[in-house]
C-alpha cells in the first residue's frame, strides 16, 4: 500500500490515510479497511471499540506502519489484531 491512500472503516465512519505502511492488515473495529465503503457495515469487535480521533496520527510500536485520521469514527485502529497507539507531538526546544 503506497503513502496517500485512503482506507475507509467497514465497520463505522473512520476514514484514514496511509502515511507509511508495510505488509500487514490495517483493521478498524476489528475488521480490514478497504479503499471502498462495503454497502452493509458490519459488527464491531468489543476489543476494537475504543474510537479515532480526527488530525491524529496512529502509529504501531516498531515504526512501520502510520495513518492519518482524517474522519473519526467508533472503531480503534489496528493491524493484524495489534492496536495502533496515537502518536505524540515531539516537544519544542526551549527558546530561552
């Protein structure tokens, strides 16, 4: 999957974009994201329910993979049933 596609929740409204992937299934809600919304959504893993949050970045714990949340949704974000954590901002330097 190449950096600036679309992925969109087949479970709920998440829509992110790919900044950095590798090989692996990106899930929301414990399902596969796809470039196209399925007709019918289907159900939400318990596990996954923990929603996205819109203009932030989720990111796995070895660096391979990064989306953009570019519209929130109920669903948490994951790949091969690993959840994604948001990423924090990196902190300013002292301008003293």
């Amino acid at each position: 999957m190449k950096p600036g596609t679309r992925l969109k929740s087949a479970i709920c409204d998440t829509e992110v974009m790919v900044i950095k992937s590798a090989d692996g299934t990106i899930e929301c809600g414990g399902a596969p994201m796809g470039e196209a919304k399925p007709a019918e959504a289907g159900a939400m893993s318990a596990d996954h329910a923990n929603g996205t949050l819109m203009g932030k970045r989720y990111v796995d714990s070895d660096g391979k993979y990064e989306l953009l949340c570019v519209k929130p949704g109920k669903g948490s974000l994951s790949v091969d049933g690993v959840a994604l954590s948001v990423k924090d901002a990196k902190p300013l330097p002292a301008s003293d």
